[in-house]
C-alpha cells in the first residue's frame, strides 16, 4: 500500500476520553474511531490487524480439527427460555420484538444456537467427536463500557463448541482447546496466564479463563508460587469468603499474590447442560439415546488489539508483534523530492511486495519528523529509511521497532536481506 492512497489518519493529540494507554493508542494511531457508548468502528489499519488476529485463531483452530460455520446472531427469545438462560442474561441482552411481536434477542453468546442446530445434525456416535467453531459479532447491553474496545457493547469474538460421546471424549476435547488457545495467544506474544475460573451463568463444571496481567486490566487473578493461579471470582466462591493479596494460597498455605488482568479467552467444560435442555440427544453404540456431551471455547477476538497494545507499547506508540502488524515493514523515503532516493524506495517496495513482504511505502511529501513519529506511533515491526545520506553510502537504514535497534543493510541486497528479518519475527 502506498501512504497518500491509504486512510491513516493519525492524530497528533492525546483524545481526552481515552484513559489507558491501548485506547489512547488506537484512536491515536487511526485503528479505531467511536459511533456512541461503546460501538466503534475499525478503520482500514484496525480492520488489518482485526483479520490477521483472524488468520492465527483461523489457522490455529482448523488444525486443532474445527470446522467454521456461521450462526445467527438474531435470536428467538423462546430459545432463551428453553434452556433456562433467558431471566439470567438480564438486562445484558439486548432484547426486542419484530413486526409480528415476536420476542428476539441480539446473541451475547451462541449455546442455544449451536444446540439446537446439532440436535438436528448429530444423531450417531459416528458422527462425534465434533468441533464447530464461528468468528462473529455478538452484542451485551454493558452497563459501563469502557476503555475503548476493551469493554464494548458489540464486539468481535470467537466461539467454539465441541460434542462428545461421554465426558472422557469432553476432558480430550478441552485439552486439545487449552493447548491450541495457548499457541493462539503465543503468535500473537500475549502473556497469557491460564487460571481456573467460575463457570458463573455459563454453567458446567470446570472451566478456565485465560487472563493477561496488565495494570488496567478489569479482572483480578490470585497466584501462588506453587503454580497455582485462580480468578479472584473463583478463588472467593472456593474459599466462601473474601481472598485478597495475602491470603493463604488453598494449595500449599502460602500468602497469595493478587494482580490485574485482562480476560482474552474462557473455556468451559458444560456437560450435558444445554443439550438435556433443548433435546440433542444421539444414539449410542449400546443402542442407548444420550445427551450429546458438550464444551466451549471463547476468545475476545477484538479485545486482543488492546490487550496486546497494553503489553506492548511506549512512549512514542505501540510495538506490534509481527504476525498481526497492520503491516510489518514500513518504506520511509525521507524526501519524496529528491528523485533517486524515492525511486530506490520505490524499487525495494516493489521487491518485497513480490517477495510476499506485507509492507508500505509512506510516499508523502511531508517532513520527515512526522513520518518517522508515524512509524513508531503505528508500531510498524520494522522501518527501512532511504535518504540522500543513506543512498550516498548505498545502505538503507532499518530499524526494528520492539528493541529501537537500528543497522545498515546495503541497498542492493535489502530485497533478500529483509524477509529473513522479518520472519523470525512472525
Ligand atoms: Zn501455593
């Protein structure tokens, strides 16, 4: 992409409403912008980020065995009482009638669908086990939304539900989700803490959250160093009274640490819940008719963006891991003016672009100070600078923005001398 045909529209001011740094951040670098209390629109460069998150959690989830599909997120409110849920969704779902003064609902979350979309599909063993997983919108009435998509209304996710024969089939199932959720969150190098968690309305029996310490995080964890790690939530309901730092750990009696944290994924184990209630039942090989045996797997697929940002980022701007950078190499030629420097940036552009390198090229005739701050405040993994001075010596300069490490890399290899680069870095 060249700059002047993009749509960055990076601000120079701190946006008064943003109160941690992700949200500063994303309005800032012209990832996001607000439509109303917690609504937001991605822009071309939060979009990008959006779809490579997409890409890991896509990859990742097809093959650990999961097969997309897509639900609806319009809903019959009946569903809701069916199973039970529609009193304890309370005022977080978004509830209305149609024109015919059918009662619906915007999902919060997809069990009900799911469920009573396999009670007509899987009717043998020999169909199970079975993992279906979406990427979809889902909508919660929040009380407070804040810091910016960290805590929206609407927001991105990524559901997975899995049917099994009995509850040995569910503990491999859930195992196979823990260890492809931790490999998701290691592409995108989130420090990801897997705790145990309270199944709240969710309902079933265990259940993990997997949480990623940072100082504005709106959870809390409980951690011991004997490798136990709770959610505050859960370690209460365990305890049956209040735990904070300090407390002794139910593990081994040491005093716990408590800290702050973001949830970016929940796993539930939830049995035979949801499909005893809405009748997905299927016939065993002992003849037998038994209720499918069901877990779920959730990730906030756009609550990684800020999530990441968090733990990655300083003063001048945000420091993407490769794999999700909006794009990964950044081509500064510092004076589109003076010709062969800007045609050699040009050249190196083309060259990557067709060495499969995702990069950009910031072709506009505007000094180099606001270029080279818009580098580090999107957080480009690398910045290639062409100059006079460089091209004087027949070098580009590069500049990977995790470390502010820079080196010189001679012009006429850095086609092939950058992918390498790059490539440790994804
Ligand atoms: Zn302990």
């Amino acid at each position: 992409m060249r700059w002047t045909q993009a749509h960055i529209p990076t601000l120079r001011e701190d946006p008064v409403e943003a109160e941690v740094a992700s949200h500063r951040l994303m309005l800032r670098a012209g990832l996001i912008r607000k439509l109303s209390s917690g609504v937001y629109s991605y822009l071309p460069l939060g979009q990008r980020v959006l779809l490579k998150v997409i890409a890991v959690i896509r990859e990742a989830m097809n093959a650990a065995g999961a097969q997309e599909v897509l639900l609806p997120a319009l809903q019959p409110e009946e569903l809701w009482k069916r199973s039970g849920r529609a009193e304890a969704m309370g005022q977080e779902m978004i509830r209305f009638k149609d024109r015919h003064g059918k009662l619906m609902v915007l999902g919060p979350t997809h069990e009900e669908v799911i469920t009573n979309l396999v009670a007509g599909e899987l009717r043998s063993y020999r169909q199970l086990p079975i993992n279906l997983y979406q990427i979809q919108t889902k909508f919660r009435d929040e009380p407070r939304p804040r810091f910016g998509v960290i805590r929206s209304s609407e927001f991105l996710m990524k559901d997975a539900y899995s049917f099994d024969r009995d509850t040995a089939g569910l503990d491999r199932s859930y195992q196979a989700m823990y260890e492809t959720y931790e490999a998701i969150f290691r592409r995108c190098d989130l420090p990801v803490l897997p705790v145990l968690a309270d199944t709240g309305v969710m309902g079933g029996s265990d259940s993990h959250e997997f949480m990623v310490p940072a100082a504005h995080g709106e959870d809390e964890v409980v951690r011991c160093a004997c490798g136990y790690a709770a959610s505050r939530e859960r370690a209460v309901k365990t305890a049956g009274r209040d735990v904070g730092a300090g407390a002794p750990c139910p593990q081994c009696g040491k005093p716990l640490a408590l800290e702050p944290a973001i949830e970016v994924g929940h796993i539930f184990k939830l049995g035979a819940k949801y499909t005893q209630a809405l009748g997905a039942t299927f016939l065993d090989e002992d003849g037998a008719q038994k209720p499918l045996i069901m877990g779920c797997y959730g990730i906030g697929v756009s609550r990684i963006l800020p999530t990441v940002i968090e733990t990655h980022h300083d003063d001048a701007g945000i420091q993407w891991p490769a794999a999700i950078a909006p794009y990964t190499v950044d081509i500064v030629p510092l004076n589109v003016q003076h010709t062969p420097s800007f045609d050699a940036a040009q050249s190196l552009y083309q060259a990557l672009r067709a060495a499969g390198v995702d990069a950009i090229l910031d072709d506009r005739d505007d000094r180099a100070g606001v270029k080279l701050k818009d580098a580090d405040l999107i957080g480009f993994p690398i910045r290639v600078v062409i100059s006079e001075k460089t091209l004087a010596q027949s070098q580009v300069e590069v500049k990977i923005r995790a470390t502010g490490q820079t080196s010189f890399l001679p012009l006429a290899s850095a086609a092939a001398s950058l992918p390498p680069l790059v490539s440790p870095l994804a």
